[in-house]
C-alpha cells in the first residue's frame, strides 16, 4: 500500500518504518562510496511520499507539520542523508502552500508535476554569500530580455542534485539591483552539475554545485521577491531537527544492542548490566525525551496556530532547532562511549552517525544567530513590561 493510500497517520508510521529499515541496509555502502542514495528515492516516490505535502486542493494529502517531522525523524533513524535530502522537497511544498507566495497557477503548475514523481529544492548558497540566512547578496545575476530571464551564476550545497527536476534560484537582478527567487526547470539548457559535494558528513546528500550558464527561462519563471527586511517565521524548517533527532535515535538502539549481546571475559553476563552503561543509557534516554517533547510540541503549536500567531515563532523555532540538534550529538557522543573504541571502526555505524550529526550545526539557523535572536526577544520583552 501507498502512502497516499493509507488514511492514518500510525498506519503511515508503520509504512515508513519498514522502509526505514531498507535504508538503514544501504547506508553503509552509500557512505564508503561517496554516492547517492536513488534506491532511497525511488522508493519515496513509488510509495507517493514525495506528495503528501502537496495540498489536497491540488491532490495531495496537506499533512501537518507534525506529521511531517514524524515522518522524516523515521526516515534518519534509516539514513539521515536520504531524511535530509527530501526533506527540503516535502518542507518547500508544504511552505509554498502555506505562504501563498507563488502565483496559483505556477503553483498548481508545480505541484502537478510534483504528483508525477518530480522532485524541487532550493539552490541559495554561493561560494562567497556563505549561508543565505546572514544576508549575502548573491553574485548570481539575471537579465530581463526580450526571450525571458537570462540567468548566470553558480550555486553551492545544491542538496539531492543528482535527481532534482526544479531549482528554486535565488539572484541579483542586474537592473535593479533587487533579489529574486527564479524557478528553473533542469532540462532547461545552460544548466548543469558539477559534482563537487566531498564532506565527511551527510555524504549521500549529493550536495554538489549548480552552473547556470545564460539560461533563458520565461518572464513568468520569477516566483518571488524575498522579504528583506527580515527573516520570517518557517516551520517547515523543523525537518532539519528531526533529522538529527532520528540519527541520534538510531545510535541509541544500536548502543543498547551492542551493550546487551557484548559480554567480556572480565565480568559475568553483558555490560547492559553495568552502572556505568545504564546511566549512560538513562542520559541518553533523557535528552530524546527533551527533544522530542519541545520538537513535537512546537511542531502541535505551529499547526494550530493562525498566520498571525506564526510570525512571532521565529525564536522559539530557532531555539528547537538549537536544542535538538545539540541534544542528538550528545546522545551520539554517548552511544559511542558506550561501545567504546569499537564504535570508529569504519565497519561501525556510529562513526557515520557521529560525522553525520554533526552536520546539524551548518544547517540554518545557525546557534549563534539564535542565541543572539532568543536575547533581542528577551530584552525586548521585559523592556517592554516595565
């Protein structure tokens, strides 16, 4: 049965979790090699996962955040590559839905495709921009011609590249001197992939460059003027935690497995048994019960919260990210000493989690930019009640 086809969010639970299963067998081999998880993908996208975002007045299932981060955490607890890769597909139909910020009919455009099986994701980060989320101007141009867009530039961290149908570029209008977001389809000449994603981490993420070199796309191929003033609020944004929160979920059970059949010479029975590993156990378990409490819970609140209550959530999104993220490579860091010197092996899969983790502290927002936000708000707050 498809996802589509399953009218539960436990039943879509359990489908998820025997796929979750077959990712976990494949993520060795997609690590050692550097390569891409397709097998993943396909999968997804047979299953119909790839359109449960998109809204049901176009198809699709709208589900809710909460939902989605349910979902994506199960995927990590397989292979936090593939978790990361479509999760930037599924949060962007579900905030393109939510913000209304593309034209209806570009929109039902999109979404049509993505219900035959295409895939989208942003492309925003350049060599000399860094993160988007700081503000850099990007270096990519366009030009307004008679034939359309004309669009040059090169874009970094183009996560799932190797399988996108649409890129949502972000560039400098030349005219203007404005930033606008392009959409551009990838059979459209003059777009290419240079395969240049070689991190220790996330490395079946397929993150390598896009070349735009002229590409034309058409006058209507411009879907949006950022805000510049300011970010805004993106609950979309929390598949990012629940991501880290499935990888570290994933070194817990493998370090409670490895410490309930491992039995040295010099004690009687298996380390489970030892004070040492159950109170590094009882940590372990503590910090997923906070992550998931303040992930979940925040996930419940943006669902039921109206358009106005959201753009006031910026902080409290930054500060979920901040906490689960940091909770899950304590929880790796843990798993590991539980194991012990076993757990680097290149054979061991704690050692991919543990690199993979770590990745979490360059997705956006960044800590200190969160830190720095979370005292602005603060301050503001008790200036203000005064």
């Amino acid at each position: 049965m498809n996802f589509p086809q399953i009218e539960t969010f436990e039943g879509r639970l359990e489908l998820m979790e025997s796929l979750a299963k077959k990712f976990l067998t494949r993520a060795h081999q997609v690590d050692i090699e550097g390569s891409f998880p397709f097998d993943n993908i396909e999968d997804l996208k047979n299953t119909g996962y790839t359109t449960l975002t998109v809204p049901t007045r176009y198809g699709g299932k709208e589900i809710s955040l909460y939902e989605l981060v349910r979902l994506q955490e199960m995927i990590a607890e397989g292979d936090g590559a593939t978790a990361l890769s479509i999760g930037w597909h599924m949060g962007i139909i579900m905030n393109l839905n939510e913000k209304g910020s593309w034209s209806e009919s570009l929109f039902k455009f999109l979404c049509e495709k993505v219900n035959n099986g295409a895939l989208i994701n942003s492309a925003q980060t350049e060599p000399k921009t860094g993160s988007p989320t700081r503000g850099g101007r990007p270096e990519t141009n366009a030009v307004k011609t008679d034939k359309g867009w004309v669009i040059t530039g090169r874009k970094t961290f183009t996560t799932m590249a190797p399988v996108l149908d649409y890129f949502i570029v972000n560039a400098t209008i030349m005219e203007t001197n404005e930033m606008a977001n392009f959409l551009i389809p990838r059979e459209t000449k003059g777009v290419k992939i240079e395969e240049t994603w070689d991190s220790i981490a996330l490395r079946g993420t397929g993150s390598h460059d896009l070349i735009l070199e002229k590409v034309i796309i058409p006058e209507e191929y411009l879907v949006e003027m950022p805000n510049v003033k300011g970010r805004k609020a993106n609950g979309w944004l929390l598949h990012i935690p629940a991501c880290y929160l499935g990888i570290a979920k994933a070194a817990q059970r493998y370090a409670i497995q490895f410490a309930s059949e491992y039995s040295p010479n010099s004690i009687n029975g298996t380390i489970i048994d030892l004070p040492n590993v159950r109170q590094k156990i009882g940590e372990m378990e503590l910090k997923i019960m906070q992550a998931e409490s303040f992930l979940y819970s925040i996930a419940k609140q943006w669902d039921s919260s109206a358009e106005n209550e959201r753009e006031k959530m910026l902080p409290t999104l930054g500060a979920v990210k901040l906490t689960v993220t940091n909770a899950a490579i304590s929880i790796v860091d843990l798993a590991m000493r539980i194991v012990g010197a076993k757990s680097l092996s290149l054979q061991n899969p704690l050692q991919r989690y543990y690199r993979d983790v770590r990745a979490g502290l360059h997705n956006p927002p960044m800590d200190d930019m969160t830190i720095e936000l979370l005292a602005k708000e603060s301050i503001f707050i008790h200036q203000n009640n005064l």
